[in-house]
C-alpha cells in the first residue's frame, strides 16, 4: 500500500466521517489483506466496528469471500462505509463489483474507492484497468450511487516511496433513493448479480429508469398539460423497447442460453 494512498483515505475518513466518531458504524475494507500496509489504523475508533474483506487469508482479512461477485458473507443493507483502494484494477469485471457494493450498503452509505489511472503492471493476481474521473462517475451511475467526490492526482507531489506512478483517482459516493418516486420498488438493488443481468432484471432497471425520469418531470415541470403528454410518452417506453428488433434479438439470445445452460 503505496503512501499516496493512505493519505488519500485519511483525507477522505477526515472530511466525511471525522463528525461521525460517536456512532456505531459498520466500516468493510475490500481487498483489505496487510500488503506493504493497510487502512485498517486510520478507522481504529472505538464505536467503529472494521471488517477486513478479501478472497484469501491473510493479515488484516477477517471475511473470505467464496465468490468475487456474490457477497453471500455479506448481508444487504448492512454497511455504512465501503472503503476499497488499489483493488479495482485487479477485479475482471468491476461493474459487478460495484452493483455489490450498493446492495451492501445502507441507504445513505457511503463509499470511498481508490485505484490507479497509470503505472506498471502488477499482477495480484491480474492487473486489468486503470480509472480517469469519467471512469468512476460512470461506475457510481451504473451502481445508482450519487457521486460526492470525484479526483485524480495528476501531478506528482512529495512522495519517495514511488506513489507518484500510480496518479491514483478517488471515487466517493453515497447510496441514495431520495430522487426517486416514492412507489418504486427498490428490490433491484437488493438482488444479485446474477438476478440482474437475467432478462427479468434487465425489465425491471428499464422500469426503474421509467420510474426515475418521471418523479424527475414531476418536480421540474409546471404545466400540467406538457407533463401528461411527457408521462404518457415515457410510460409507452416498455412497450416500445419490447417491440423493437434489439429487444427480439436478445429475447433469443436468452432461449438460446436456457437451452445450453438448463440448470
């Protein structure tokens, strides 16, 4: 663990959670195994409960995950703080990860994810991407995760431990649902990967983003009339997303799966 590093989530653990020393809460580090150092020191607080999280034994892991992309360790709705650094590079398919991060989280959690935009390759035990801000902006987007913060280290700063090759970015942000109507159903966000990417999930994110973008007209348009005629056109999305010849082409694609792949 690289010395810029650790500065970064100092900085991030005394901006928005220095206030929260009082309260109970649950903090998990991913990828948390002592290797050349670790977080573990800058959330040593008395009412604060540290869980070390990583695929193998280690110093520093108090949970072994069986499985990369299904935390069933891990309860939902059970995290208050996710801190993760130089970790994401090493995950293959890191859009899955975050989608267990949010379900992990509370309502009104918050996360704080740190992962290099350059340097060498360094394979723990593969090295697969490196993050720019728009990067991670995406990422929170696709987790439905309001973004706080968003960094990278461009330029070199005072280091002589080597951090400067990384230029690390810094996603922070929060798990949030208070934008959206108050009917929706918010069980997407408490299924597994799995059940998301099955072609009952994917129906129910098009639903939710229907859900989303009329509580938004809803609170930005004034005139009745335009926003009956706005509603209708975006409650008739469904049916013209079902009827169109992507829609077909991946209906088959997931008979042709079924067919291969009958549990």
């Amino acid at each position: 663990m690289h010395r810029s590093s650790i500065d970064k989530m100092n900085s991030f653990n005394d901006k928005y959670l220095h206030d929260r020393q009082s309260e109970k809460l649950n903090i998990l580090d991913l990828g948390s195994q002592n290797i050349g150092g670790s977080y573990k020191h800058i959330f040593d607080i008395p009412n604060w409960n540290y869980f070390g999280v990583d695929l193998e034994s280690g110093e520093n892991v108090d949970i072994i995950l069986r499985n990369s992309y299904q935390w069933d360790e891990i309860q939902s709705n059970s995290v208050d703080v996710l801190i993760s650094g130089q970790t994401l590079e090493h995950i293959e398919f890191f859009w899955i990860t975050i989608l267990e991060i949010s379900r992990v989280l509370r309502v009104g959690g918050i996360c704080c994810l740190i992962a290099p935009s350059s340097g060498y390759e360094h394979r723990y035990p593969v090295d697969c991407w490196r993050f720019y801000p728009d990067g991670m902006r995406a990422l929170a987007k696709f987790a439905q995760l309001e973004v706080l913060e968003v960094m990278t280290q461009w330029q070199d700063e005072e280091y002589s431990d080597g951090s400067n090759v990384w230029h690390d970015s810094v996603l922070i942000a929060r798990k949030n649902y208070q934008n959206l109507d108050s009917t929706a159903s918010l069980d997407i966000f408490k299924k597994r990967y799995s059940e998301i990417l099955s072609e009952r999930g994917l129906v129910d994110l098009y639903r939710l983003q229907v859900i989303s973008i009329r509580s938004e007209l809803n609170s930005n348009i004034d005139d009745l009339l335009q926003y009956k005629k706005l509603q209708v056109q975006y409650e008739n999305l469904l049916e013209t997303i079902e009827k169109s010849f992507f829609w077909k082409l991946r209906n088959q694609w997931f008979r042709l799966k079924k067919f291969f792949y009958r549990n």
